[in-house]
C-alpha cells in the first residue's frame, strides 16, 4: 500500500469514529478496505465486519461525497448490529439513515454512483423555484444601470422578492428542498473578512453558515471551509453573494490602495470597513421596504425565517448533530482605512456580473 492510500485509510478510520460519536452511536470499528472495485463505491461485509470503499470514489469525487457514502455503509453496519437484521434497503435500513443522517440522495439501493453527480445548480433547473432564481438574475442585472439610483431599486427590488418568497415559504406546507454548498479556499483558515461576509449571508439571505474542515485525498490534509445551508435557492443566491463580495471587496482595495499608497497590512481593516458598510446598507434598506411589521420594527427577518423553518433545523441537525457555537474575537482595525471601507461598503449594489474574468461565476444557475 503506497502512502497515499494509507492516509485515506487512517482518514476513513477517523470519519468512522467521528460519525459514531456525533450521532451517539456504539458502532465496533470495523475493517476497512480501499478496494479497486469498479461494480461499486461502496459495501458491507456483516460477515467479516468490513467496510470497502472504492479508491475510484475518493479519485473521481469529493471527500463530502466519500463521507456520505460511508455513512450509507454505516447504515447497513447499524442494521447489523444495533438490529440484529440481514434487512438490505428497507424499514430498519431508513431509520438507520436518519440516525445518521445520510441524505437522500445516498440512501438508494446499488453501492454504484454515475461518474459524475448531479450540482446543486442542475438539481435547481428542476426545481419548482427555477423561475425565482430567473427572476432575481434579471432584477439584478438591471442594478449594473450606471445610474446610481435605479441601480439602487433594483438591488431593493431583489431583496423584496427574496424577502417575501421565504416569508410565504414558512408560512405553508411548502415542500421545500434543502441543500449545501461547500465554500474551500484551500487554506488551513478563515480569514475575518470571509467571517464577516458569512456574517453578512446570515443576516439578510436566509441561510444558515457552519465553518467546518474537510479532508482533501490529493493532499492529505484537511482545509477549513465554508458550508452554506438552506432552502436551495437560497443558497445559490447566498453563493453568488459570496463570491461577488469577494471579488468586489478585492477591487475596492486595489483601487483605494493605488489612490491612497496604502500598504498591504491595512487591506483587513479596509475590507471589514467595507462589508460593515454593505452591510448596513442592507439593514437601512430593509427597514425602510419592510414587507412586515417585524422588519420595520428593526427585527432580523432573515434570522426569524431560518428560526421558524423546521425542516431547515432538521436537515442541519442530521448533517451537524452537535453543532458548538463559538465567538470568534475581532481584532484591532486602522479607524482610518476602517471608515473609508464603510464609504465605499454604502455604495456597493450587488448585481448580477456578467463576465467570469474577475472570478465570480455571474450566474446562480448553470448556462441555460
């Protein structure tokens, strides 16, 4: 065995302890094989006690989506032994799923994958929310309008239409799909502007954010990353925002940068000055085109919506069962660059971008 498949190996050991004590369950550890099998990704031998996973999953996909087919494999381990069942896919084989929390699109029958998984972006083209997501690209392309004012309506317009789609959404026996999307920079941290713009998904685009760490087979460690969970179009609306508040954020700087002969080491206090602004921006706009008492009262609708959403908290509660809140501690800030960023973060207007040579990808849903 080479020393790469060692460590996928000791790294499946690890999940396997780690998924057993997150969800409280007095599973033995089995053997664990990495397979050359090409029929499956993955199989449980109750005979032998071993889990096989197939080297070709952990080359062709995402360590997120190994993980989950672990967890299908543990479902059929919990049968096992918590059951005492040969039962393959059936009654006791689901409620081991939902003690685990395998989501839905790993608990079908056939350890076998298609080579290539199904994005949220496609999954979204088949939603019955394909429309919103239309529209809100469309209402957000007409904030590029050189005018300052229109643009302004227009990023109004769109945080309305969000605003009262999710309002409506909790308030009826919707049947809301839930998804989300893993945010990796490669990198062994989260740097405290990609914390404030995650801050700033929570507060006005109905998403709940959880900072997690991911293991990476090509390099054999794990990255910090950032997971976006919600309601599907809202966390493709919450993704785009991301990556065009970074983009954005990252062109501000080099333009105050190049007119003030800033040094590099002030770019953090800028960029939080900035998001700041964004931010309260968001919050004077939507207090002044409240849709609901609440909002003009000051209230978080954002926060009360994923609050009150039930299946939200349970989707989050089966692929996080034991999520810690923790504080984070800001650090000190130059005043200076810190309010020219808060000047600047009032004139941003989120809009649709429609080249990708800045990075953002200009679209929430995939070329049509």
């Amino acid at each position: 065995m080479n020393g790469r498949r060692r460590a996928w190996l000791l790294q499946l050991y690890r999940e396997h302890r780690q998924i057993s004590l997150l969800h409280r369950l007095h599973l033995s550890t089995p053997i664990i094989e990495i397979s050359a099998a090409s029929t499956y990704w993955g199989s449980w031998q109750s005979a032998g006690g071993a889990i096989r996973i197939s080297s070709r999953l952990i080359e062709l996909h995402t360590w997120d989506v190994v993980i989950n087919v672990l967890k299908h494999e543990m479902a059929h381990q919990a049968v096992s032994e918590l059951f005492h069942s040969r039962e393959g896919h059936g009654d006791l084989f689901a409620r081991a799923c939902d003690m685990l929390g395998v989501p839905d699109g790993f608990r079908e029958a056939g350890g076998d994958l298609p080579r290539s998984l199904p994005t949220i972006h496609e999954k979204a083209q088949k939603s019955p929310q394909h429309a919103l997501l239309l529209k809100i690209e469309k209402i957000l392309a007409l904030a590029r309008s050189s005018n300052e004012h229109e643009a302004q309506l227009a990023m109004e317009k769109a945080n309305q239409l969000i605003t009262r789609y999710n309002l409506a959404r909790v308030t009826t026996e919707n049947d809301t799909g839930y998804d989300c999307i893993i945010i990796n920079h490669k990198k062994k941290r989260i740097e405290n502007y990609q914390r404030r713009i995650c801050a700033v998904l929570s507060r006005h685009f109905f998403v709940r954010i959880v900072l997690a760490d991911l293991y990476d087979p090509d390099l054999c460690c794990s990255h910090k990353t950032i997971e976006i969970l919600g309601a599907r179009e809202n966390v493709l609306t919450a993704e785009y925002v991301y990556h065009f508040l970074l983009s954005r954020m990252e062109s501000f700087w080099e333009e105050f940068r190049r007119r003030n002969q800033t040094g590099g080491n002030r770019k953090r206090s800028y960029c939080l000055g900035l998001l700041d602004g964004f931010d309260a921006k968001l919050t004077a706009g939507e207090q002044e085109n409240a849709v609901t008492p609440k909002a003009a009262a000051g209230q978080n609708i954002s926060a009360l919506v994923c609050e009150a959403d039930r299946g939200l908290s349970l989707f989050i509660r089966r692929r996080h069962p034991r999520l810690a809140r923790r504080s984070h501690a800001g650090a000190g800030v130059s005043r200076r660059e810190y309010e020219a960023g808060r000047q600047d973060g009032d004139k941003l207007v989120l809009h649709k971008v429609m080249e990708n040579h800045d990075g953002n990808r200009g679209k929430m849903l995939p070329c049509r």
